[in-house]
C-alpha cells in the first residue's frame, strides 16, 4: 500500500482526538430520522434481492450503521481510518467485524461484496482525489452490487469547502457527485436529498447507485 496523503492522515488524528465525544453525539441518531432509517432499509433489500453477499460500511466511525445494517439482515462489516474509532466499534458491538483500514485501499478481494455504505466518508476527501475512491468501490463490488453514499449537499452551488467540527469537509452538488460516480461506471438508481433538521447547517444528499 502507498503512503497514505496528507488528509488521511489528517482526518485520522482528527478522529482519534475525539472519538469518544463523537460516538456520544450520534448515539441513537438514526432513531430521529425515519427518511435514513427508508433508505438504508431500501439498500438492504436491493443488497438481498441480488443476492446478498457482504456489505462494508466504509468510515464506520464507532459502528451504529453497520450495526443498524446487520438489524436488517445484511451481513455487515466496518472499516475505519481511525484506529480509536474501531476499538470503540468493536468495544460496543462485540459481535461485529471492524477494521482499520482506508476506502482508496482496501485490503478486500475483487468482487467480493454485495454492498458498500459510505456514510458521510467521502466528505473530507479533497474533489480532485475523489475519483480514485469510486474505482476502489467498483473494483470490490460484485456485478450488480450496490453502493449507497450519504454527504452534505452544496444547494446546487459548486462544491464548497466547510468547517466540519472534526476536520474540514466539502458539500457537494447532488449532480455534480452523481456524475464522478457515472464515470466510474455506477448507474443511478435512486436519489434523495432533505432538509436540515434542527441543529444541522445544510441540507443533506443520500444517492444509491449499482454497479455494472
């Protein structure tokens, strides 16, 4: 494996600082937001009518979406930047898989799943590195696998560098991520944006795209 830029390993320390406050924070947040909780149901039935196979949730951070994901009967895994982040997964779901490891290089089989989450992890990657990532999901996607991405959306404007409270991160335009996705071969096949809940600043994009 290469050595890792400089914003991973950014993004790495950041995590690790505040692991334990952040798991804190958005303990129990999917029980807030049936709109998610649709979609994810959504993608785990896709995932199951085209056979199953494993799904990785990618930047699972301290676990509760894969965890929501195995409460759906999806065989579900994590893997995370942050090696603090997965002892406190591992810690709190002692019965699921986490690893240390970086979505622009898995140490994962060609073809070998059924699904990828990328919850709000592709948001602290740069525009011009973000193409590589979606070769990586393409590549660890079986036929007709099914990726599912979560991340904050620019309004229609272009993409936009923020403060995140952990470390920076970029809202994107809806179209504009969907098309990086098209190029690596991903065919849309549904998409989803909503409101800010209170205590959010932007709106929110959700695509479900699958693999060719």
């Amino acid at each position: 494996m290469t050595k890792s830029p400089s914003h991973l390993s950014a993004t790495a320390n950041a995590y690790d600082a505040v692991a334990v406050q952040y798991a804190d924070f958005v303990r129990g947040e999917l029980a807030q937001v049936p709109l998610d909780r649709a979609l994810l149901a959504a993608f785990a039935e896709f995932v199951q009518a085209a056979g199953g196979g494993p799904v990785a949730e990618l930047g699972c951070g301290p676990g509760r979406v894969t965890a929501h994901l195995r409460d759906l009967e999806v065989d579900a895994f994590g893997i995370d930047l942050s090696p603090v982040m997965i002892d406190l997964a591992r810690q709190t779901y002692p019965d699921l898989r986490f690893e240390v490891g970086s979505m622009d290089a898995l140490d994962l089989a060609d073809g070998m799943l059924g699904g990828v989450v990328a919850w709000y992890s592709v948001i602290h990657t740069p525009p011009e590195e973000l193409r590589p990532y979606f070769a990586e999901f393409r590549r660890v996607l079986a036929p007709g696998g099914y990726l599912l991405l979560a991340f904050f959306e620019s309004g229609g404007g272009p993409v936009e560098v923020f403060d995140h409270a952990v470390v920076p991160a970029y809202r994107w335009p809806i179209d504009d991520l969907a098309a990086l996705a098209y190029d690596a071969g991903f065919a849309e096949v549904g998409r989803m944006m909503r409101e800010p809940r209170e205590g959010e600043r932007f709106r929110q994009g959700r695509l479900l795209l699958r693999a060719p």
